[in-house]
C-alpha cells in the first residue's frame, strides 16, 4: 500500500476538525507531562484532531472529487469539550489514549458530512457509532507474532480543569494520511473555516 501511495495512485483520506491552537498548546504542555511512559508515542501538536468521517484508501479520481466536495462545504462552528484520558480497548492493556469529546454538535456535523458524501456517492456509511475523542498517544508494540501493546505503568493523569472548559472547533480539514513507521503524517488537501 506504501508504495502504491508514493506513485500517486491511493490516498488514505479522513476529514477532521482542527482544535484551536489555545487548546493545541495547552494539550501539548499538560502531555509533556503527562504522556511520559516510555511505551507511549504522544500525537504530534499539529496532529491533534478529532476524526469526523474516516475515508480510507481513495483512488486519485475519487480523492478529486472529494476534495472538491470538502471545499464546498459549509457549517457553523463546532462547540465542544475534552474530557480526561481513557485507554482503549476497554479491559484490554491499552493500545491508545484518547480524550473523549462529546458534542451534540460535533455528532451533527458527522452525519451531515456522511449524508453528504454518500448521497454523492464518495462514501458508504460503515453504520457504527460515532464516538468523538482525541487521541494523544500510541502505545508501542512489543513482540512479533502476535504483536501487542508494551504494558504501560505511568497512565497519563487527567486534565487540568482550563483544558475541560468549552471551546468552538474553527476548521474542519480534509487530511491524506501518510503512514509511517514513526506515527502518520497528515497532509491537509482542503481547508473550510466554520462561520
Ligand atoms: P497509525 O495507524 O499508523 O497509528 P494514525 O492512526 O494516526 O496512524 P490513520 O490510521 O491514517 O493514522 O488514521 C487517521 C485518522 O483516522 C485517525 O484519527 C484515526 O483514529 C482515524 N481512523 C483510522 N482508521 C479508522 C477507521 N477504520 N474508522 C474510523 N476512524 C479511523
Ligand atoms: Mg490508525
């Protein structure tokens, strides 16, 4: 699949709102102290994001027209909230943290975009739940066959209380993910301001 990215042909594709930079920064700093444990791989400042429609891999005709769909869009700002770190899978060992995010408008504006898309024929509704959050670290794997996550002892603590207040999302992004051994990059394709 790589490789089929680097000649242009496939695109693994997500839409996402962008955090404000307040709340990027502040994420960051409570991380720095928080997100410590040497199993942990913390989510790049700038790729703090909460996934709206998840698009996987797109052929480069369908990925234009997704592109063009995204620039046309357009929605009014996004109120929402973070809440303390939780590990996933539950009752599992821990793969990933994320802050849950609940936000009636958040929901909305996910199956606004998803009827959108699938009435023009750039996506097909999976059907599952909708659960918005930010992940802020990966846990490393161990092992081979089967891999699993490191066991991971210094669990990131909550959130101090500014970064639980709420806040308006002020771009939705259409993002081209890149992975990569080191955490995906996200190359952002189209931009919309929420206004
Ligand atoms: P990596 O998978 O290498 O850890 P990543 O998860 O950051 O990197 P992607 O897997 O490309 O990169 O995911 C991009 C975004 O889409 C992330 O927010 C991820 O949680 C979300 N995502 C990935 N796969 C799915 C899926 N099947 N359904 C819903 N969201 C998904
Ligand atoms: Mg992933």
């Amino acid at each position: 699949m790589a490789s089929q990215e680097r000649q242009g042909k496939r695109q693994r594709l997500f839409v996402a709102l962008d955090l404000p930079d307040k709340i990027r920064d502040g994420l960051t700093a409570w991380g720095e102290g928080e997100l410590i444990d040497p199993g942990l791989r913390p989510v790049r400042p700038e790729s703090l994001h909460v996934t709206l429609v998840f698009l996987g891999h797109r052929e480069a005709d369908e990925a234009a027209a997704i592109v063009e769909a995204v620039r046309n869009l357009s929605a009014p700002p996004v109120l929402m909230k973070l809440e303390d770190p939780i590990s996933l899978p539950r009752r599992r060992r821990a793969a990933v943290f994320a802050l849950p995010a609940p936000s009636p408008a958040t929901t909305d504006l996910h199956h606004g975009l998803v009827d959108k898309m699938v009435t023009a024929g750039l996506h097909e509704d999976d059907g599952r739940d909708f659960w918005p959050h930010v992940t802020v670290a990966r846990v490393r794997q161990e092992g081979r066959r089967p891999r699993r996550p490191t066991a991971v002892t210094r669990r990131p603590g909550d959130l101090p209380d500014p970064l639980k207040e709420p806040f308006y999302a002020v771009r939705l992004t259409l993002y081209r993910s890149e992975l990569q051994p080191g955490g995906a990059r996200y190359v952002p394709l189209a931009q919309v301001e929420l206004s």
